[in-house]
C-alpha cells in the first residue's frame, strides 16, 4: 500500500485577523448568450414557473446560497448599453444588436425594473456596471437619479409613471468595464481621467451612498492599477477622503490554453488539470502584487479591490453558439473556485468584493438550465458556494500550511494542498483542498488558541476528475458527509481524498 503523505496546518483560533466580506462571493449577470434570457427571464407568459417574468427555481437555488449582490449588465454589454432602452413598456422598447456576444438582436425585455425586481427576489445588492465607452456623463448621472431619488426630480417622477414609486438601494456602481479593451480601447491615462469626471456625477441621492469602482486591470497590468492609485489625493491622512471612486476592479480567467483554443471543459488529460489549477493559484500573486502597488499610495487600505470577473474560460460545448460562451463544470471547475476563495480569504484587508463569471449558462456557471426538458442543474461549482456559506462576514484566520508537497507545472511550483479558515463567535470554518489528481493526502489541523469540543465534515469530489451535472445525473458531483476525520492530540485528524475538497465545521468553547 502507497504511504499517504502527512500535511500539517497551524490555526490559531483566538487570532481573528480582517474580515472576509460576504461580496467575496458576488455573481455576476451579463447579456449573453443564455444568462439573462433562459436562465434568469423566461417571461410572464411562460410555462417555466415563474414570479413576473423571472424563472423560481433558479431564484430560489441561488437564495441557497445567499448571493450578496449580482452585478449587471456586463461586461462587454454595458459600454453598448443605453438604460432608457429597457424602461417603460416592455413592447414599446426598442431593439438593439448585442455586437460582443452572438450578434443576436436584443428586444430590452429585461431591463432596469426587472433587473432591480431580481436583486430583491434574490435578497441580493444591485452592481450596475455604468457605460462609458459609448455613454454620457449626463445619461449616466440621469440614471443613478431614476433609480435611488425620492422625491419629484424629473427622474424620480419618470420612474413612477413606470411603476415603480419607492426608490431601489443600489450600493454598487461600477465606472466603465475592461477599458482597456471592449469596454473602449483607452489607454490608461485617458479612463483614470474620465473615471474621476464620471465618478464626480455619481452621485448620492437621499440616504443611498454609492460605492463606486472603477474599471482596473486585465490580469498582470500593474501599471493600470497604479495609474489609477496616482490619480487620488493624498490618502494617507487619517482623514482624508477615499474619493472620487472607493474601488478599482481585477480581471482574470484560467484556461489551459491560448485565447484560440482555451481547452475543452470535459475532455482534459492529468496534466491540463494542474495547469488549470496553476494557472488558478496565479490569483494569489495577482492580489499581493496589485495590493503592493495600491499600499504605497494607500497603507491606510481606504481603496478596495475588486475582482469582479473571474473563473474558468474553456471552449464552447459543441453544437453551441461560439458567442454565447456556453461550458460545462466539472470537479477541476469547483477546485479552481476553492483556490481563489482561498486567496480571496487572505487578501481580506484588500479584496472587498469578487463576482464569478457567471451565475447562469455562462462559463463557469453555478446554474446550467437546460433548453430542452427545462431542468436547473447545480454545478459542482455551485456546492462550493455553498458550502462557503459560513465564511461570510466572518473573520479571516491564518492557516499555516507544512509539507503540503508541490507539483513543477506550467513554470511554476503548485502547492498540493490549498487552506483558509474563517471565525465567528463560537463557530469556525476551515476549507481544505487536495489538488492531488491521484493520491490522498492526511491533515493534522494543529489547532491553538481555544478548545474544540465538537465538529462536522464534508467532502465534495467524486471518482472522476472530469465528473460533472447533468439534468440525467444531477448528483454526480455533489458534497457529503465526510466521516474522515478524527480527534488528534494537536487537535483534529482529516483525510483527504484525491482531487477533493472538505470543509470542517467546529464548535468552540
């Protein structure tokens, strides 16, 4: 029989250290292909359920997972996106060609009321990326007034005669999205400027206060960020303003191979599935060199981070429009999100908000409905926001990490096993990943600093790595109880299964 190798990980409990904001787990709802129509919006008039146009079992799966806010309209969309398309009757609106996504022509069924209906469906906070790269500062500024005003301003007064009287809370506004390239192919100097003119009209309106972000770097583009830290005032002084916009924005996706041929979601070898998964955990050095960069302009940490596209690019399922980005989830997908979330956990001085892309039938999806029966299915990425849950708000602990073992891959060495913990009065969380494809590896969680007198596990994995949901097998990847774990003199002993990831519950004295 093969040794199983020993890792060790060092928590000490009684050290909580920054929160992990519940943003970390934001969804993110583009026009595109079937995310909105046929995944969220299905129409009044459909035989789908549904509760005023929007489809309830999704409604209802993603209240599951407690979705902090949903981001809208794009991406790409939004800086083709005019607003005043999508309000007022929904068959006296116009059409519009949605050019990024498929070509298709879009009727503007779902627009601002129903988007704003959604967001309070879902119990969720509204994102609403605002268009700069074909829009107007007037026409955005009109817009934040039609959605938030109380009173009779002309906004305010045409919202009413749409339907809707009390103004909607929308916390989050995003400036612009991926300027540097669809959102208008500007070059860094040109959208820092217009990031602050936009920002300037952004404004509050009665007790709604806007958290604005703008539009930050693809990938490893620190001078972007820096360019946008340059063009605060001084944010040193205690103090002083953290304006004219509270965030900037990260984007990065993981794929295999080249933007031609990013790999095929189902059909991977070994070794595409540690290069996904290296490729994954470069999240890490993207959040620590962007933090550096955004800490010599701002130590007091006033600005946030937000990485508000992320996740797995594959090639399309075959048979599908190219355009409208469809994939599959499999295992690898679900242990790419435990990487970044275990990054996203350590970098919770910084990183206030992250957003999948995206919620529904859209890369890697936490829902996939399927056009034919009709059926929802949750995507093993989906059980990993689940089981996430309790990180929520709660305070972020180190977890040091020994003899985790690595792998060379991709140029670059990949730990085997991935940590993070967070605590909350008398409950902590703890979220282990075995990278491993083959072998299983034990854990002796040395726990410190207060007593554990109880505990519950559970696993996600399955037989195989390229196991996945189907309306058929809706299971096939899906968490359990996890009986692998036992008491420990350092504390607790956990087994972890090949290609798998567990989560441990413990209730503290």
């Amino acid at each position: 029989m093969t040794d199983v190798p020993t890792t060790t990980a060092v928590i000490n409990l009684d050290l909580p250290g920054p929160t992990i904001s519940r943003h970390v787990y934001g969804h993110f709802a583009e026009h595109l292909g079937r995310c909105i129509y046929g995944g969220f919006w299905v129409g009044e008039d459909s035989d789908v359920p549904n509760e005023r146009g929007l489809r309830s079992d999704v409604v209802a799966a993603l209240r599951e997972l407690a979705i902090p806010n949903l981001r809208w309209p794009g991406g790409c969309f939004a800086d083709d996106y005019h607003w005043r398309d999508g309000i007022g009757p929904r068959e006296q609106r116009p059409r519009m060609v949605n050019s990024h996504w498929g070509d298709v022509v879009e009727d503007n069924a779902f627009g601002t009321h129903e988007f704003m209906d959604l967001c309070e469906l879902l119990g969720a906070d509204a994102y609403v990326s605002a268009n700069i790269g074909s829009g107007s500062v007037r026409e955005m500024s009109d817009w934040i007034e039609y959605l938030t005003r109380a009173d009779d301003a002309p906004m305010a007064a045409e919202r009413r005669a749409n339907g809707r009287d009390e103004p909607w809370k929308v916390p989050f506004w995003g400036l612009g999205n991926e300027a540097w390239g669809c959102g208008g192919n500007l070059r860094v100097e040109q959208f820092a400027s217009l990031a602050r003119q936009y920002a300037t009209y952004t404004r509050d309106h009665g007790d709604n206060r806007v958290y604005r972000i703008a539009a930050g770097a693809n990938a490893d583009d620190y001078a972007w960020t820096e360019t946008l830290m340059r063009s605060f005032d001084d944010l040193a002084a205690d103090e002083a303003p953290a304006g004219p916009f509270q965030a900037v924005s990260l984007h990065y996706y993981t794929m295999t191979g080249p933007w031609s041929d990013k790999g095929d979601a189902t059909s991977f070898s070994a070794d595409e599935w540690y290069v996904a998964l290296a490729r994954a955990a470069r999240m890490e050095d993207l959040l620590q060199r962007h933090g550096t960069v955004m800490d010599r302009y701002d130590p007091l940490r006033k600005v946030g981070l937000v990485v508000d596209e992320w996740g797995t690019w594959w090639n399309v399922e075959p048979g599908t429009n190219p355009g409208f980005l469809y994939q599959q989830n499999t295992l690898r997908d679900a242990l790419v999100a435990t990487t970044h979330f275990d990054a996203f956990h350590r970098h919770a001085g910084r990183v206030v908000m992250a957003n999948i892309a995206q919620t529904v039938n859209v890369l890697q999806a936490v829902l996939l409905t399927d056009p034919d029966s009709g059926a929802l299915v949750r995507t093993p990425t989906f059980h990993v926001f689940e089981m996430n849950r309790g990180h929520h708000d709660a305070a972020s602990l180190d977890v040091h990490l020994r003899d985790v073992g690595s792998r060379e891959v991709d140029g670059r060495e990949l730990p085997l096993v991935s940590a993070s913990a967070s605590v909350r009065d008398d409950e902590a969380l703890v979220s282990l990943s075995n990278l491993d494809a083959d072998r299983a590896r034990t854990l002796v969680l040395d726990l410190r600093g207060r007593r554990v007198v109880g505990f519950a596990a559970r696993v996600l994995t399955a037989p195989a790595l390229n196991a996945h949901n189907t309306p058929d097998e809706p299971a096939a990847v899906a968490p359990a109880a996890h009986d692998g774990v036992r008491e420990h003199e350092r504390g607790l002993e956990v087994d972890l299964p090949p290609h798998s990831y567990v989560t441990l519950t413990l209730t503290l004295a």
